[in-house]
C-alpha cells in the first residue's frame, strides 16, 4: 500500500511515517516544511508545498496519480489554539483550504482512504469530566477546534457521493518521543516550552492557575505520540472492514493530568531545581479535557501503552541528544 501524509515531517506525522516503514508501507510526503524537516521521513519521497494554496488540488491530484496512492493521512494545519483565537480568518483559510484540496484531491484520483487528524478541541467544554465521541451538542470555543470539527463534516459529506471512506482521530495532548531523531522541532507543546525555558535559564511557565481544577492548572490527557502513531496505523487496517459502524474515534488514556502535575515530573526527570512562574491563562483553553479511549479500545483493539512519566523520559531523552538544545544539568542554574 502507499499511503501519502500530508504534514509528515511534522513532530506527529514523522512518527507515523516512522510506524508506516516499520509496517513495510511505502509513503509519500507532502510538507511545506514551516516547522518540519525532510530528514524526518527516511527514504520517502518528499513533495514541497501548502496543501492550503491556490492550485493545491490539482497538484495533489497529480501526486496522487504519479504514485499510486491508496490512502491519505491528512495532518497539514494549524495548530495553536491561542494563535487560532488572535488569527481566525488565517485559521479557517489554512485549515478548511487545506482539506478542500485533499478531499478533491482524493475524488479526483480516485483515492479511497482518509485517515484524518482531528482534535479533542471539537469538544470545546463538554459537560462530562471524561469525554466520549458523542457528547452533543459539540461546541468547540476557539477557532483551531473549529476548523477541525468543520473537517470531519467535510470528511463525512464526501463518503456516500465520492465512496470516500473517513477515520477522525480526535486526540488530546500529544507529548513525548519515539526515535530521538524525531524530536518535536517546534517549540509549542506543553514540554518542549518547559524545557525551552529551562534551556534559556529562565523560570518555565504555567498559564493559569485559578481554573476549576483542583490544583487550580489545566486538565489534559496526555498522549505518547508513538501510541499516536499506531493509532493511524491501525485507523487504516480499520477503513479496509466492509462494516464501519463508527467513523470517529478519541485517542486518549482516558487519565487527566494537570500542568502543575507535568511540570513536577520534569523535576523528578530532569533533575533541575527550578521554581516556575504563573501567567495569566491562554485565550480558548478549557479547564479540562480528557478523552474516553473505549471505542479505539474495543473496535480498533489499540491500548496506549504508555505514560506519563515514560512521556517526559523519552521528551527529555530527545531534547539531551539533540545539540541544539542539550542542557548541562552540573551547570544549570536559574536567572533571577
């Protein structure tokens, strides 16, 4: 089979190319490269471009045709939720355009197979301390989890004109690493900031610490991105059953974990003795959200099989190995 993923030198997608080639599938690659590298991806063939822009589908098109594409992963978009609530229209150009141009891509070349990355941000605030697929009504509060719940509509629309067969991954807190080589390159999740900060000497920061929590910090459920991988390897063996009685899924633990709870853990892992900083909450972040895992558990058989703190060991493992970013723990001390 080869499967094309969009977004595939990113931190999530590199490890899901990396989960692929470890099957034996042969992948293509489409990035535009703003926060991924092309070392990511192996021997996979690499297509530069925004999946977002003008043309995109009909390039798309060709690539899909050239190389004999049988599925589509679909990670290409914006992620940040407080960049999505200061930058709407960008964030509904980026994201909706983007998947316009897959889905026309696929109906023009005949591909059969999406598997795409949604978002536990569709849920906005759900009303339930651990979320199943469907909760109603689904009320996303910032414009990123909008986009994504557009997604699957658009997703879904496709299926019965175009036999288009669509997967939604909804997953929560994505951290953590496989090989250290796949280290997340962008500085925007969770513990890549903290240990960005402790690289400068700097106090890390907790955004908020007055929400309805009880140690006042957000609740998230924490996700090793290598789990997250097999999770789309096993979203693909799942579009070839005849019978799909669901066609969205969470990707979660099932296990909420605060960011005052995190940071303590790069205490223990890291071994440095720093003092962190409280800011002012981030727009659109909800207090919490944890996914229930029991229909990927029982349709698709995929578990997590990790945790939290084997997260922060294999982040930390990632960050030290790569020269960039190494921290010398006998030296480090902490700015005033």
């Amino acid at each position: 089979m080869t499967v094309l993923v969009t977004g595939g030198c990113g931190y999530i997608g590199a490890h899901v190319v990396h989960a692929l080639h470890e099957k034996g599938e042969n992948v293509v690659v489409v990035d535009d490269l703003s926060y991924g590298k092309p070392t990511r991806i192996g021997n996979s063939r690499l297509y530069g471009m925004d999946v977002a822009d003008p043309g995109a589908a009909e390039r798309l098109t060709q690539i899909m045709k050239d190389e004999n594409v049988d599925a589509v992963i679909h990670f290409a978009a914006r992620k940040q939720v407080g960049e999505s609530v200061e930058k709407p229209l960008w964030y509904y150009q980026q994201n909706i355009n983007g998947m316009l141009n897959v889905l026309t891509a696929m109906r023009d070349a005949g591909v059969k197979k999406l598997v795409f990355s949604s978002s536990a941000a569709t849920y906005g605030e759900p009303p339930v301390d651990v979320v199943p697929e469907d909760v109603v009504p689904m009320l996303p509060i910032n414009p990123y989890g909008q986009t994504k719940l557009f997604g699957e509509w658009m997703a879904r629309a496709c299926e019965q004109p175009f036999g288009i067969r669509f997967c939604g991954l909804r997953y929560f807190n994505v951290a953590g690493c496989g090989p250290v080589e796949l280290e997340d390159p962008a500085i925007l999740n969770l513990i890549p900031m903290l240990f960005d900060r402790l690289k400068q000497g700097k106090a890390p920061a907790i955004f908020g610490d007055d929400y309805p929590t009880p140690d006042g910090t957000c609740i998230r459920d924490y996700i090793h991105v290598s789990d997250l991988a097999d999770a789309h390897v096993a979203a693909l063996d799942y579009l070839d059953r005849d019978e799909r009685e669901y066609d969205v899924f969470n990707v979660g633990t099932g296990k909420g974990t605060s960011v005052r709870q995190i940071v303590d853990e790069v205490k223990k892992v890291t071994g440095l003795p720093f003092t962190e900083t409280v800011m002012a909450r981030r727009a659109g972040d909800p207090p919490q959200l944890i996914g229930d895992a029991t229909r990927i558990n029982t349709v698709m058989g995929w578990h997590a099989q990790y945790d939290v703190d084997d997260i922060v060991k294999s982040a930390w493992e990632a960050w030290q190995a790569n020269p960039e970013h190494h921290i010398d723990v006998a030296t480090w001390t902490q700015e005033d």
